[in-house]
C-alpha cells in the first residue's frame, strides 16, 4: 500500500499521508528480481558546481568548494511543491554498473533511521507511527518481509544505538524529540522484554525534532544531537559581551541564547545520562551521527540554514571536533556572514571549523553510515554512505538520492559521487525520499524512503 502527501512539506518534516491503493503492492514482487544499474561515469576529476536532479547519474563524482560560494541572495527565493506519486510499475531506483537494487520491506509507515545489531537483526524506526520494527537476520533471505513490531507509544523517534558497543549489547537506546530512554536487550529479542527508562529527558521541543545518538568506541561516550528551533535565529536578542562571554562559559564557544539557547549542539553524557556536556556547538541540524569505525570520529551529516538562495549555503557531513564552532547562525562554511546577522558577532569570524564534505545546498542529509562490509569492491571500504532527503525550497530539485563520501589515506577527500538515484519523476513529482542508510550483515546497503514506505537493498554482482 502507498502513502502519499497531501501538501508540500518541509525537506526534513514528516509528510501527511493518504492510503492511494495497493497497485504498488501488487507490483512489488515482480519489480524486486530486476537489477537496475547504469554504467558508472568515472570521470578524472570531479563536476564542481550546482546540481539538479536532471544533472544525476550513478557514478558521477561532485565536489562543492569552500573557496567558490554564491552570494547570499544571488537566485530569488523558491518554494517548489513536492508532491509525491506512486512508483510507476516499470521503475527501480538507479545504481552503478555491477549493483542491483532489490525489495527489503515495503508498506511500512514512513521508514526512516535503520540500525543493524550485532546478530544481524535489522531495526527500523516507523517514525510516523512512533514504533521499531525488527527484521530477523534468518529471515532476511526473504524478500519484502515485514519483520516484528519491537516497541511503540514512541514519540517522533529518530536516534538509536545499541549498548555497550560490541557483539553482546545489553541495552537499546533510543532518541525522541523530548528524552533519551533505553530498553534492555539480549541479542535476538523480537519485542521489548521490559518498559523504557528514561536517562534523559526535559529535551528541547519544537522546530527540528531529529534526534540522533551514537556512542563513542569504548562505550564510555553517549554523543546526542539536538538541531535549532529556527531557520537563523530570527529576532535573536542583542547581549552585551559580557553576557555572551558568560554563557559560551557555561554552553560552548558561539553558542546562542533564547529559545535557541542548548540548540544547534552536539551533547555529551555518561551512558547512564549523567554529566552533560557541550562538545560542539553552531551545527543548525546534525540530523545523522555516526563514529567512523577505528578512529572514534564522530561524524555529523548537518542541514544548513534557508533562504539565502539556490546554491547558498551547501549541506554538509564533517568530522565533528571536540569544542568546535560550525558557524551557526552568524557564520556558515568557515567566516562568511550570514547577511540576517551582519556584524553581531565579529569575534567569532576566525573561529569557525570548516566542515569536511560540502553537499548542494539544499540536499537535506539525513544519515551517513561507514562501509565495512565484504560484499563490495575494495575500494570501498572505509568510505561513507549518505542519504539525501531532498529539497523543498529550491527552483531545481536536488538531493533525492544516496552519495558515497570517498577517503583515501583515510582523510575525506571532500568529493561524493552519486550512488542511489532516481527517485524524481519531474521538477514538481517525486515517488521517493532516501532517510537512513545502513550496512547490513551481509555487506549490502539498505535505504530507507520514508514516503513510499520501502527499504531498498543494494547488493554487488560482479566478484
């Protein structure tokens, strides 16, 4: 059964939903043995300029420039419908020469943050019901099964990980828009053997609700992001230097007040939600965390603010530096001034951190995950997946697909390449929005599309 939206929507919101029939379900199993591959364009050097939907193509590589941005206002400002139509029968989403793309699970209510645990059981937030589903690992074989429902009563549910790291977790955590809470868990629970304990709570509401979690290596680390309230802080008072000197103090270097005062942060805590700390600050919406495996890095894939134009300013994924300043809302990618706060905190200027891997503005990341798998081509390995959500105020469409983030010599090289597309039917329609990307225990790539209800499974061919 599809569900579809019945009024545009922002890029990270959830989407209002009507049932338009079971077509697609009926279409499903013959669509699922079908690959659909194109053949990689591995150019010498990577594209660097704006991108569109109709500029996608599997394998094609893009590097956004910190040193060549827009100017604020350069394009008028766009608010383009998105709506969303059924899958037409024929269509799969489009991978590089050598992939396929196959049916995980579908007519789930707007899939998005997916989880392997340690036994290869796959956990999947249905973020519009407020419930996880779990797809057992001996069933997995099976195609678009629908798994267990593991927990609901969740609310707007979007960050989980399991604890402590490693093959015998004893405790899935879990992020709502208002508390952190975990359920014990012994490898291959099919549902919640006890009620949630909430470790921490009181967490700020409204505005961007994403919550996400990740836990540091050695477990000692509980990492939680919580994105602004606002687009840039409008109406953001004016306080003297002291003022601000003494709740950067208390709340991290460029930190903001108000209503947004605790927002647009990554937090710290103990795993039992003891001994709160502020490890970065001026990131308007880490909506996807990860620690890249072996480096304790933890990495953020990080929506920007609005309103300043088609191409300004670019999404990002980064490495996030302890102590470190991103920028918003008076600075975005490095010292440029956003024109709204134009002079307010000039002491700042030289203090932003410049992220590692800039996206088309307006691509809406909304998880990044590391491949550390055996199913694809070496060179795969330690780079990045990232799924883009997808603009809603951009004259051209863009985001509406899954990027790889290359590394060598395990530094980021700042360029992405187009991986998983197709999901546009034209400038005003769409039948799908990559949410979450995860590594499965067999080395494939699942991607959840939260308005189609479907987890694709991307698998390697060629060996």
């Amino acid at each position: 059964m599809l569900y579809t939206n019945i009024q545009a929507d922002h890029r990270l919101g959830q989407i209002k939903y009507v049932k338009t029939g079971s077509l697609m379900k009926r279409a499903f199993c013959l669509l699922a043995i079908f690959s659909t591959s194109v053949i990689a364009d591995e150019r010498p050097s990577s594209y660097i300029g704006p991108n569109s939907w109709t500029d996608d193509k599997p394998g094609i590589w893009r590097k956004q420039s910190a040193t060549t941005l827009t100017k604020p206002f350069a394009s008028a400002l766009a608010a383009v419908s998105t709506k969303v139509v059924e899958r037409p029968t024929d269509t799969l989403p489009k991978t590089i020469d050598g992939f396929h793309v196959e049916l995980f699970a579908s007519n789930l209510m707007a899939p998005r943050t997916i989880r392997i645990a340690p036994n290869g059981d796959t956990f999947v937030f249905e973020t519009e019901a407020g419930r996880l589903r779990v797809f057992p690992h001996s069933e997995q074989k099976t195609q678009n099964h629908q798994g267990k429902i593991y927990v609901g009563g969740l609310d707007k549910p979007h960050g989980l990980s399991f604890y402590p790291p490693g093959a015998d977790p004893r405790f899935i955590y879990v992020a709502t828009e208002k508390s952190v809470l975990r359920f014990p868990y012994v490898k291959g629970d099919l549902a919640a053997t006890g009620a949630g304990e909430v470790i921490i709570k009181d967490l700020p509401s409204g505005g961007h609700s994403t919550r996400d979690i990740a836990f540091s290596e050695d477990g000692k680390t509980l990492f939680l992001s919580i994105g602004s309230e606002t687009n840039v802080a409008e109406g953001l008072a004016t306080l003297s230097q002291k003022y601000s000197a003494e709740l950067e103090s208390l709340h991290g270097r460029g930190s903001s007040w108000g209503i947004e005062q605790g927002r647009a942060v990554v937090l710290t805590f103990d795993p039992d939600g003891k001994n709160k700390k502020t490890y970065a600050t001026g990131l308007r919406n880490c909506s996807g965390m990860a620690v890249r495996p072996t480096t304790d890095e933890l990495w953020c894939v990080v929506n920007e603010r609005d309103m300043l134009g088609d191409n300004l300013p670019p999404d990002y994924a980064t490495y996030v530096k302890k102590d470190g300043f991103y920028g918003w809302p008076w600075f975005y990618i490095g010292g440029n001034q956003d024109p709204r706060h134009l002079d307010e905190r000039p002491d700042l200027a030289n203090q932003v951190t410049i992220p590692d891997v800039l996206f088309q503005a307006h691509s809406a990341p909304l998880s990044i995950t590391f491949y550390q798998g055996n199913l694809f081509p070496t060179e795969y390995l330690g780079d990045a997946f990232v799924a883009l959500h997808g603009s809603w105020n951009r004259a051209q469409k863009t985001g509406y697909k899954v990027v790889r983030l290359k590394f060598r010599d395990g530094q980021p090289t700042g360029e992405y390449q187009d991986f998983l597309t197709g999901f546009v039917r034209d400038n005003t329609h769409v039948w799908g929005r990559p949410a979450s990307v995860a590594v499965a225990s067999d080395g494939s790539l699942l991607v959840s599309d939260d308005v189609s209800g479907t987890i694709w499974r991307v698998i390697y061919d060629k060996r």
